[in-house]
C-alpha cells in the first residue's frame, strides 16, 4: 500500500495548508448547531451520530480551530469563534461558581449538565480558547483570559509544589487528591498562549514553572520521564489506572505522545526566549530537555515493523498500549519538525518525513478529510466513530499551524 501512495513535500508550506483546509472541510460548516455550540460527535463520512452531548474539551477546541482559521486566511471564520465563545459562556459556564461543567446535554437550546465537575485540564482548554479569541479579534476575550486565570491560581494553584491540582467537585468544595501532569502540561500550553495574545509577563512566568517542575523536578522522581500520576503530595503514583491503560484522559504508563508535545512546549518557550521573552531562569535547559524527551518517545515507542508510534510503555520498558492514536503522531510530526530546523540535525528531518508518510498512508482520511482517531498496532480501525468528544483534530490542525510558524519564520 505505502509504496503505491504518492505523497506530497511535507515540508511545502502550501502542503500543509492544503492539508488543514482539507481538515476543516470535515468539520465546516456540519460541526455549527444554530442553537449554540458545535455537534461533538463524527462518523468517518460526517456522519453526526449523537447531537446533544456536549463536552467541555470539544466545546473549547473548536473555538481553537475556528480562531486559527480566521487568522490564516480565513477572516469570515470569527463569526464561528464567536458562536464558541458563546456557548462556553452561556452553557458551560456556572456563573454562581465560576466554574465550568465537564458534560452537558444541549437540547433546544437549553443545557442540562451531565458532570459538573470542574476540571484543570478543561480550564487550561478555556484559557486556550480566550487567549486564541482574542488572538482571531474578540477583543472581550482579554477580560475571560484574566478571569479564568484567575480561577485557576484561586482554586487549582498549589504554590507550595508549583503545579495546579487537578480536580474539584461542581461547587468547588472538594479538591480530588488525584494529581496529574497533563492538566498542567496543557496549562502550561495555554499560558503561552496566553502570554502570546497580551504580552503580559506573569503567563510567561507561569509557563516556565510548569515546564521546569514537571519535566525537570518531577522526571527526577520518575526514571528520568515524564510520569502521568501523582498523590496529593506530588509523590508518583505507579498504580493509579494500572488496568485502564486506555483511559481517555488519564491512561497508565508512560506515554510517549506526551514526550513529544512537551518537546515542542519545551522549543516554544526557549524560541520565546531568544526572541527576547523575559524568562525567570536561563534558557540553556530546554534545547536539551526537549531532545531527550523527543529522543526517549522514539527510542522507547517506534513500531519499526508496522510504522508509528505506540501509545504507552510500562517503567520496565514494555509496550503496554501497542495501538497508534493520531494525537500522537501529530504532536511528534510538530516537535520533529521543530527539531530539525532548531539543530540542523538530519535524523530530525528524516523521522518527520517518515512519520508524515505513515500517517498520510495509514491516519489520513483523504476521500472525507480528518484523520482516523486511534488504530490498531498493525494500523485496522476500531470502528467508524472518526471523531467522538475531545477530539475534533485540534492536534492535527495544531501541529500544521505549528509546523507553518516553523518554516515560514526559519525560527
């Protein structure tokens, strides 16, 4: 099958252009509910197979999506972002506590909620869409930038480890002992997002200190990785989720994908510091930090018979999840591509056309566009559910955008 495919230069910005507009033709304009918000749930064909469900994840990346679109190119897309903003404002926000509901059920235009439980992993996803919103042009998303900000230092910030907690019930009066690196790896995106919207210092700050703390201090605890799970007291918890290896948001082992995206956080924050960024501590660690993370996911994780990148493997080294998720792919095609033009160095260049010729053979939907969600290790879908709740290819669309910003400015 590879051998017969013809693939394009990956490394043509008009590729990957071409390849998010492709993306966004999936979604647009099938993803919009005229009576607030965006369908959530997509078979391979477009197909919206549940209409009410609605969750805080998906609700949150599509104004990603449509912000992005409306600065590269597509201004006529703000309208779309403004719809989002809307509806986490009116539907998933409580505005008694301030909080936002993880799962609603929207039908005719009004929101029963499923889970009201307040999250650091879909605050982190609300600041991310404020701060890409006011990056498209919604000039009153400065405000609901410092707002949730704000939330989070009053009710998730624990100054004492330097890293956000993770869970807290619906009315904010239990915090969940649970405590998680992902919640704070994508805090730690949306404050350089943030920090890249208004400029203002204390984002960049924070970035930095979530960076440190997890991929330094907190590796050190953990073999030299980058850990999932943690107690209340930041000590690595190595059984939490032993047997849902799969868990959407918090699956056991050490996952590669992971590596990778901090990779790429990690060249981010040291491209920032080098364009002059006021960083707290000296940038000399990151360049590092993020080869080694980068090398480990592909050292550890490559399925060198079948192409791609596993999901999970154990302390021992093991592969304890063998299937192939497209987040995964897609983040480590950014930090490759990152890589490469950081250090010149040609194993960089080299992965990331290999893996873009994986994913264009194997994840790739060219008849419909988007991509596959998950498949197995020797690359057979599971099902035709294209994209379920959490998904609606932010990642994939995200590292375009994020390879683009790399060749066009040669930084």
């Amino acid at each position: 099958m590879a051998s017969k495919m013809h693939y394009p230069d990956f490394f043509e910005p008009a590729t990957l252009e071409r390849h998010i507009a492709h993306t966004m033709g999936f979604y647009h304009p099938r993803c919009i509910d005229p009576s607030g918000g965006f369908y959530h749930f997509f078979k391979d064909d477009g197909t919206v197979y549940d209409t009410a469900t609605r969750h805080l994840v998906s609700s949150t990346r599509f104004v990603f999506t449509y912000a992005m679109a409306a600065r590269h190119g597509h201004p006529a897309y703000i309208h779309q972002v403004r719809h989002g903003v809307d509806f986490l404002r009116n539907a998933h926000r409580n505005p008694g506590t301030g909080g936002y509901a993880w799962l609603l059920e929207w039908r005719d235009g009004e929101a029963k909620v499923l889970d009201g439980a307040n999250h650091c992993y879909g605050l982190a996803f609300v600041l991310l869409a404020y701060s890409h919103a006011l990056m498209a042009g919604l000039g009153d998303a400065r405000a609901y930038i410092d707002e949730t900000f704000e939330l989070m230092e009053q009710r998730f910030w624990e100054p004492q480890h330097g890293l956000y907690a993770d869970q807290a019930s619906a009315d904010w009066s239990e915090l969940d002992a649970y405590r998680g690196q992902n919640a704070n790896m994508h805090a730690c995106e949306a404050m350089l997002a943030a920090y890249q919207a208004t400029r203002d210092a204390r984002f960049l700050r924070r970035a930095e200190e979530l960076s440190w703390n997890i991929t330094q201090r907190q590796a050190e605890r953990a073999n030299g990785m980058v850990w999932e799970h943690y107690r209340s007291d930041w000590s690595v918890d190595w059984e939490f989720n032993l047997h849902d290896k799969a868990n959407l948001f918090r699956p056991w082992g050490y996952q590669p994908g992971h590596f990778t995206e901090w990779s790429k956080l990690l060249l981010q924050l040291e491209q920032m510091g080098r364009q002059g960024a006021p960083l707290q501590r000296s940038s000399s660690w990151l360049l590092p930090a993020a080869e080694k993370l980068f090398t480990l996911a592909v050292e550890r994780a490559w399925d060198v018979e079948n192409g791609g990148i596993h999901y999970g493997f154990a302390p021992d080294g093991a592969i304890c999840d063998a299937d192939k998720y497209f987040w995964v792919q897609a983040e480590t095609l950014a930090a490759a591509a990152m890589l490469a033009e950081r250090t010149g160095d040609a194993q960089y260049s080299e992965l990331y056309q290999e893996l873009w010729r994986y994913c264009w053979t194997h994840f790739v939907d060219h008849k419909y566009g988007a991509w596959y969600r998950i498949l197995t290790a020797d690359n057979r879908k599971y099902s035709d559910e294209k994209s379920p709740a959490g998904k609606v290819d932010y990642h994939t669309m995200g590292a375009c955008y994020d390879i683009l910003r790399m060749l066009r400015s040669g930084a």
